[in-house]
C-alpha cells in the first residue's frame, strides 16, 4: 500500500495511527537492511530524492532508478540506473571535440597539454545536449583526464588519456589507442566492453570512453586482482553489461562521508554489478567526479541522484547521455 493510499482508507484516528507505526516499523526494517529496496510514491516520474531511504521505481519506459542502503562491508549509499536497451528509440551521446581541439591549452603552462574536450558538470552536460535538441533524460561522468593535481592544477580544458569517441567523431586518440578497458557504442547500435580499441574497428564506433580497470569478466569478479588497490575505499562510478548485452547498468556509489556513505572498493562494485545480473563491467572514473544525474521533467531541470563530499560538483571531462526519442 502507498503512502498516499494509506490515507485514504476511512477509519477512526486509531486505525489511522496503527497503520502509520505499521508502516515506519516496516520503512525502518527495511532501511537498515543490507541491500534492502522498497518502492516509493513518485511525483511526475520521479521517486521521492529526499528520502534518506531506500527506493526502487520505473524513472521512464525501459528506465529503472534504485537507492541501496548497504550496512556491509561498510556504509555505502548506491545508486542504480538500469536500462533496457532492448526498449526502442534509446540512443547515446557523449562530449565532444572543443572548438580548440588540437591547440595548447591558453590557461594551463606548467606543461604542453592539447586540448580535447572543455570540462563541465555533468548536469551542465545534459542541459547543453538538450538545448541542442537532444533529448537527454540521463547522463553519468566517464572517463578521467589531465592536467590533474588538485584545484590549483586545473585547467578549463582536458587532454584526455586514451581514445575516446563521440557521435562516431574522434575525440581523443590517446598515447595508445589498443590499450586501456573501454565502454563502447558501435553504429548498429550495439554495446561493448572491451579491452582494447582496435584501430580497424575506429570507423565502426560511434561513442567510445575508457575506465581505469575491468571489475568483472564474463560473470567472474576480477576487481581484487590487485591487492593493493583492492582495498581503496572511494565514491565510485561503474558501468555493466548483461550477458546479452541488452541491459546496461550504471552504478554509483557515494563516499568520503563518514556517517552515511564511506565508500567502495572496486570488489565492492563488482559484487554489486554482480547482483544486478552484470557479465561485464568496469570502474570508471570515481572520487569526486561521480555524477549521475537524470531529467526531472515536470520542473524542466535535472536532478544529481548522487552526493558530492562538501557539497561540490566537479566538471568533468567526459559524459556520456542517453537519448530518449520516444517522450513521455
């Protein structure tokens, strides 16, 4: 029963108050539970982003949002956007070329960087993407980039690491093209993750962006491989496919908040993409990029479902949006 249908069955106020202390009981068991979901009332498509809680619900046809509240192995706040690919009139579209694509960057000398993309939230993102005509209804952070070393070492523009694609246009072609782990959107339309970007398959990408390290391979967790950075516990962002390749999940962990979200380690992200039916998946860039972010359409604004350690939102190098030409 909703809490909105709670209220409308007749009765005494003691009815009324048994029911109320039923349902927080319920709420409370559930919200302390590792993993626990529960659905929640939405208003205008979308679930109720204040709850300190849980929720699961249908953000949009072939679109499913989750919050998890996971008390093991540690504090974790996860957020899921699980889409069906298999749903018609989904495409993506991610960021593209800076008008000085190829040029020094003009506010950054300490060292030779060109540019490739010009940071920006990933909200910025999805509302420039809509003003251009595209309906973008969810949008993530990707990959990382450089000049990197804290606030004082940023420039506006990045220069990216490997090869990245945009609407089938090359953004980057990176020191090594055939290296790095790699999200990729092919012209049929079909989605990979895969090890490398062979130069003979460039011409058949339409999006490309690259993580740091695949966390499962064919259903088999392979986040730990590296004891050492097994163990970093950090906000994260991670992508994964089903094994049919037509569900695709994002998944993005909040962290640095003690009290409410420490954080994941990589096996942590595997394990999660694990329980959503993942067969492949990779870590993308985390910390204080992680950002997702979906279109609240009734206020015509989007939505952080995320939360940044102090409140700031990083502009990021790489985003990538989901196109919805069927409206709702």
């Amino acid at each position: 029963m909703t809490r909105k249908n709670m209220f409308k069955v007749g009765g005494a106020a003691a009815a009324m108050a048994f029911a109320l202390r039923g349902l927080v009981a319920v709420v409370c068991a559930i919200f302390f539970a590792m993993g626990a979901e529960a659905d929640v009332a939405r208003d205008g498509g979308l679930p109720c982003l204040d709850s300190a809680g849980p929720y699961v619900c249908e953000y949009r046809k072939g679109v499913t949002l989750k919050r998890l509240i996971l008390e093991k192995p540690r504090r974790m706040a996860a957020y899921v956007a699980r889409v069906d690919l298999k749903e018609p009139g989904i495409s993506f579209t991610g960021t593209e070329r800076d008008p000085l694509w190829g040029c020094p960057m003009p506010d950054y000398t300490n060292e030779t960087w060109l540019v490739n993309t010009k940071r920006e939230t990933t909200a910025d993102f999805m509302m420039r993407k809509r003003s251009e005509g595209k309906n973008v209804e969810l949008a993530v952070n990707t990959s990382g980039w450089r000049p990197w070393g804290g606030a004082g070492c940023y420039s506006t523009y990045a220069a990216l690491y490997r090869y990245a694609a945009s609407e089938g246009m090359e953004v980057s072609h990176g020191k090594d093209p055939e290296r790095g782990v790699f999200f990729i959107v092919r012209k049929d339309g079909q989605v990979l993750i895969r090890p490398h970007v062979p130069v003979s398959m460039t011409n058949d990408v339409t999006i490309a962006v690259y993580g740091n390290r695949r966390i499962l391979r064919r259903g088999v967790r392979t986040a730990d491989a590296d004891p050492a950075k097994a163990v970093d516990v950090h906000p994260r962002t991670a992508f994964g496919l089903s094994r049919d390749r037509k569900t695709f999940v994002i998944l993005a962990v909040d962290g640095r908040q003690p009290g409410y979200s420490e954080g994941a380690t990589c096996a942590d992200l595997a394990d999660l993409l694990l329980r959503e039916g993942c067969w492949d998946a990779i870590n993308m860039d985390g910390g204080g990029s992680t950002s997702l972010v979906i279109y609240d359409r009734k206020h015509n604004r989007p939505i952080m479902l995320n939360h940044h350690a102090n409140g700031y939102v990083r502009k990021t190098a790489l985003n990538l949006g989901l196109i919805f030409t069927v409206k709702e």
